[in-house]
C-alpha cells in the first residue's frame, strides 16, 4: 500500500501550503478579507452567475459568507479554494477549488475568473497548480473537471490545462435554481501532470 493510500480519504484537515502555488505568472493562495472586493467583482458578473450557482445580485455579506464556508470546508476536508492572483501583485483575479470526492483519491476542480482578467491565460495556468498540489500533496489519483455544454470558454481551459474530455454525463450537475443539466466530462491523472502519484 502506497503512502498515499494509507492516509485518511479525504484528509482532513485541509491545510494551504505554506507558500503560494506558482508558476511565476500566476500565484495561488488562501483567500482573506481583503479579498472581498473582488470576489463581489468576478461573482457577481452575469458571466460567471451564468454557469456558477452564486446569488444574484452578489453582495460583500455574500462575499463574506464565502469566506467563512472557505475556512469550514477545509476544517472538514471536503473543499480546499485558492485565491487566484497574478504573480507578485494582490488583487485576486479569480478561484481554484478541489472538492474532495467520497471515492477514495479522486477529487473535482472547479474555477472562475473575474471579467477584467480573462483572456490572459491565468484560468488554466491556476488548474494545472491545483491539480499538481492534489496529487503530490495530497495523494489524489482523478482530478475531474466539469462544464455546461454551452460552456466553450471553461473547455478551452480544460484542454490548455492538459485534461483530457471524456465524453458528457447526463444530468451531472445538479444546481437548485436549474435543476440538473448535462456535463461535459474532463479528468487529469499524474501521467497528464508529469507527477508521481
């Protein structure tokens, strides 16, 4: 049995690392109040509310209660999110989450980006790090990475970030104000990342 398999499923807790994930265009971290700003910003563009289950409109106090399911989701292993910044400067551009599956070592990665940082390649550059720190770091085996159909822009990122498309899960995402719809199916595994498991 590997280490990796020896250690609880999910881990928990959750811990950042103790410096920045980097690449050394963009700089991955824990959120923090100072963030609030942006997050009201990239959450509350219709774009993002488009695909992203947040309310609408978003508030600072949603912001705030974020935050606050940031911290709690990694005491509890179930989520680790990571503020997404270019490198060397502080305003948060966007978010990397792993969601921690119950199957043992698989985990889920989901983003976004705030409008005025699209189209820069920050979104693929912040998966690739997340999805090197949970196998390395955290044992994971399948990273899964899923978007709406209609969804282009967050499958262009899928594929600059190496993941592979598997093929569309009926009714694989499920959001209370929409009911369920179809997902397109991408998966990173350590061979994608050149990482040992």
């Amino acid at each position: 049995m590997s280490q990796a398999q020896s250690l609880p499923w999910p881990p928990s807790p959750l811990t950042w690392p103790d410096e920045p994930l980097t690449d050394a265009v963009v700089d991955l971290d824990r959120p923090t109040t100072d963030d609030v700003d942006r997050l009201v910003l990239g959450a509350g563009d219709p774009e993002t509310a488009r695909w992203i289950p947040v309310p609408h409109p978003y508030t600072e106090a949603d912001a705030r209660e974020f935050l606050a399911l940031v911290e709690e989701s990694a005491q509890e292993g179930r989520m680790l999110t990571f503020a997404l910044r270019r490198t060397g400067q502080a305003p948060l551009c966007g978010s990397v989450g792993l969601h921690l599956e119950s199957r043992f070592g698989e985990g889920e990665i989901g983003f976004w980006i705030a409008p005025d940082a699209r189209g820069e390649g920050l979104a693929w550059r912040g998966v690739r790090l997340v999805a090197r720190y949970a196998v390395s770091a955290l044992g994971c085996h399948r990273l899964e990475l899923l978007t709406h159909p209609e969804n282009t822009a967050s499958q262009a990122v899928c594929e600059r970030a190496g993941a592979l498309r598997e093929g569309v899960r009926r009714a694989g995402i499920m959001r209370e104000d929409h009911g369920p719809f179809d997902a397109v199916v991408y998966s990173l595994l350590p061979e994608d990342l050149d990482v040992a498991s």
